[in-house]
C-alpha cells in the first residue's frame, strides 16, 4: 500500500463549481497535513496547512482532516479558472522529529470557463 | 513577500559531469530542503539542513549529493558525477519553524542529462 494516495485526475468543473479534492494515507504517524498548488513547471505553492484533525478555512479554501480515517480534503468552493493546476496533498509526522514532507501524486482540477 | 529564489531555472549537463544547484532561503528560516520531482512523478524528499549539519536524508541522497550552506544566504546541492536519471526538477525550499510541514518552495531548477 502506498503511503499516501492520491487521485491523479484530471478533474474537469465548470466554473463556479464546489471542487473536492482528497487523499488517504496509510502511516499513522502523519500528524502535518498541507495542500500545495503547483502550475505546470513551477515549484508547489503552500495554500493549507493543518495540524491534526479538524477543519480549517481560508477564503474559498476548506482543508478537513480526518486521522479516524486517514484522510485528508481540501475543498475549492466558487472555482475560477485560475485554479487549475496541480493539488498535492503532503504530509509529515513528529514523533521522530521527521520533518520531510511526503507528497501525493497531485490531482490535476481543469476549471472551464 | 519574501519568497525562495533559486538558480540556474535549466541546466544541461554531460553524464558524468558536476553539477550545482543554489538556492536562496527565505532570509529568517533555519531549515532548509531539497527536494525533486521526476517528470511525471510525485514531488520526492532528498535532504533537510539545520544548524550546518544534514538532520535527515532519503535513500535517494547517496555519495553522490552533497549539500552546503557556504554563506549566510546561499544553500546549494551538489551532484558530483550526474547520471541519466538525476534528470529531475530540483526544489529547494525553507521553513521557519522546527516541527512543521510549512514549507516554502523555490521555483525549482530543471536538470536535464544527456
């Protein structure tokens, strides 16, 4: 099983669309769970950055993590077109002072105008 | 607003050839990343520096990286001898805090190895 797992996609919205995005992941350890926004060719962007359960909102971003199930969201809601991209979900855990994030495979959301 | 810069954007090597990526850190964080991404691939840890010292490496990170922080504000990583399959985008990246995925990422440096 791999660690972390992630739908590739790609996800197609109309514009205006609630997205929903996720990950599961199998290491319960994990205590660090971040979304990344990634353009094509560039470096991941740091959008949500939660630390164990629950939620957290920022603009028209919602990250929930949910450690009972060992998954993770991040929910998009009025999605423009510029939001597509990449979304990877990372992760870290604490207990040996880990500090290296392990990724997801990204989910790549097209937004259509 | 402070961001990671890194240099060169492409670079092409000869296998067999030493390369050096640089990278500037976001001026007050204390950790320091490399990571890379296989075209394609997910994004993979190679190495976290704190205090002047390695504090965690991937299998990846063999003899043939090395890391250094020359300065106060260049971090760079090395590749002694690249082969085909270093061909990768390079990220590096900062953080401020100890225990914290907040990671923030450069650009990235694509290498290319023929």
């Amino acid at each position: 099983q791999k660690e972390v797992e992630q739908d590739p996609g790609p996800l197609s919205v109309p514009e205006g669309a609630i997205v929903s995005l996720n990950c599961t992941y199998s290491n319960s350890a994990f205590q660090y769970f971040m979304w990344y926004r990634q353009y094509s060719r560039k470096g991941p962007e740091l959008l949500m950055y939660t630390y164990s359960s629950g939620n957290k909102e920022d603009g028209r971003f919602t990250a929930q993590v949910d450690k009972s199930s060992k998954y993770i969201s991040l929910f998009i809601r009025d999605s423009q077109p510029s939001d597509s991209a990449t979304y990877l979900c990372a992760m870290s855990g604490q207990d040996t002072g880990r500090r290296a994030l392990t990724f997801g495979s990204g989910t790549r959301l097209q937004v259509q105008p | 607003e402070p961001e990671v810069t890194q240099t060169p954007s492409h670079q092409v090597t000869q296998m067999g050839q030493e390369v050096i990526l640089r990278c500037v850190p976001i001026s007050n964080h204390l950790y320091f990343y490399w990571y890379r991404q296989i075209l394609g691939q997910k994004v993979e840890f190679l190495v976290s520096f704190y205090n002047n010292e390695i504090s965690e490496k991937s299998e990846i990170f063999d003899d043939q990286f090395s890391v250094e922080r020359p300065d106060g504000s260049n971090f760079t990583l090395k590749i002694r001898s690249t082969k085909l399959e270093d061909s990768a985008m390079y990220f590096c990246a900062s953080s401020e805090a100890r225990h914290s995925g907040e990671l923030f990422f450069g650009e990235g440096s694509r290498l290319t190895v023929l």
